[in-house]
C-alpha cells in the first residue's frame, strides 16, 4: 500500500472521528429544528467520508476521484483558521496537508494501487 494512501486513510478516519465527535452538537439541533443546514452538511460529510474510505480500501479506481474530493476540504479550512485566530501561521498547516495529500493521490503509486474496476 503506498504512503499517499496511508496518509489518506490516515486523514479520512480523523475526519471521520472528528465528525463524530461533534455530533453531539447536531443532535442537539435536532432537537429544536428537525433539520438544519449544519446537521445536513454533517450527514453529507460522514456518508462521503464512509463512502470513500470504503471504496480506497476496495481498491476502486473510483475511489481516487472521492479520495482527492474529500482532501479538498481542507483548503478552505486554512483560510478560515487564519482570520478566526487573526493570524494567518495556523492555517498553513491545512493547506499543505491537503495540496501533499492530493500530490500523492495523483501520483502514479497510488494510481497503480487503485486499479480495480
């Protein structure tokens, strides 16, 4: 298994831990609004989330395309890091996290490792 792939699975399941941590809030929502658009935008994250770690772990061609999605996420994430803490140091750390992760799901190993159809 290649290490872009190691490290994709590696985000996707802190992602996904995260996510489920946070839940806690949603349900609470829930509980005043049926539905809300952050509870939406959860639902939607962890089902992509599940999705796509699921098709990387099959070794779907397919799940490339997801994989290089879901590392997407966090180049907003950077930005948005920055202007909450007024400085702009804490959101590198997501930026190049995601552009070495989409890097790597590019890369030819990774191609090669995601050939089932």
């Amino acid at each position: 298994m290649p290490i872009s792939i190691v490290a994709f699975l590696t985000y996707a399941l802190l992602l996904l831990a995260g996510l489920g941590l946070t839940l806690g809030r949603i349900v609470e929502q829930a509980t005043n609004a049926p539905i809300t658009l952050q509870g939406v935008v959860w639902m939607a994250l962890i089902a992509a989330c599940i999705f796509t770690i699921t098709l990387v772990i099959q070794r779907k061609g397919a799940g490339r395309g997801f994989a290089i999605g879901l590392s997407t996420i966090l180049i907003p994430a950077g930005p948005l890091i920055a202007l909450t803490l007024g400085n702009w140091l804490p959101g590198l750390p997501p930026i190049l996290l995601a552009l070495l992760l989409i890097r790597g799901l590019r890369g030819a190993r990774a191609r090669e490792w995601l050939n089932e159809i």
